[in-house]
C-alpha cells in the first residue's frame, strides 16, 4: 500500500516542483518553451503512474475476479 502513495504523490510533487525549478524560456524542447514541455511531460507520465497503480492496486483485482 506504500508504493501506491509513493507513485501517487510523485506526479505532484514534479509537476508543481518543477514549475519553479525550471521556469525557463530560452532552452525549446520539441518547439515548446522547457517549462511548457515540462508540464506537458508531466501530464502524460501522470496518466501512465494511474495506470500502473490501479494495475498493482489489490481492490481492483477483487472486482476483477467478480
């Protein structure tokens, strides 16, 4: 159950932390200004993460089984 929370706070804790660590225009990744491509990076590494969880979550395999 412990690993479910810490895989849950990580998109949080980049997402937010990142928006001023790396509040930056100058260096473009894709086209996209870094922190622009940091959020839209994070947006989609967060969808996988919920994933994963309600993979490895054990009350989902209960309903599974039903």
């Amino acid at each position: 159950m412990k690993m479910i929370r810490v895989l849950a706070i990580i998109p949080f804790v980049f997402l937010l932390g990142g928006v001023f660590l790396f509040n930056q225009i100058t260096p473009y990744v894709l086209g996209m200004p870094f922190l622009l491509f940091w959020c839209v990076l994070w947006t989609v590494l967060t969808s996988v993460i919920m994933a994963i969880i309600y993979k490895i979550d054990p009350k989902n395999k209960e309903s599974e089984a039903e």
